[in-house]
C-alpha cells in the first residue's frame, strides 16, 4: 500500500495520502476540499544505510 504525496493547486497544501488498489482515485486537498491536486515526485529514503556498509571494506575506491 503505497503512500503518495500530493501538493494542492488551489490552496498549495502538500500532504500525504495512502493510495488502496491500483486504480486511480480522485485526491482531495484535506485543508480546502480541492480536487486539483498533482502527485509530487518521492526521494527514496535509505535511511539507516550506508555505502561503505555494503561495499564490505569501507575503503574509498573509484575516482579521486
């Protein structure tokens, strides 16, 4: 069950939404009461995690 998040046109309240089923739904803004509302671009999150953890040795390597 994934969770988006949206930004509202009308009032530009960002808020999240867990989003049931894979049909689309209409979204509406829980400040104004909007329908027009745009699904934002998530970053991943990994956090808790680091590079140097799954690379083993924790040793740069690549470029300098």
């Amino acid at each position: 069950m994934p969770i988006y998040e949206y930004k509202c046109e009308s009032c530009e309240h960002t808020f999240e939404k867990l989003v049931l089923g894979s049909k689309d739904q209409d979204i509406q803004c829980p400040k104004c009461g909007s329908l027009e509302v745009k699904k934002l671009l998530s970053s991943i999150n990994f956090s808790g995690s680091s590079v140097n953890s799954r690379c083993g040795s924790g040793t740069p390597r690549g470029f300098s």
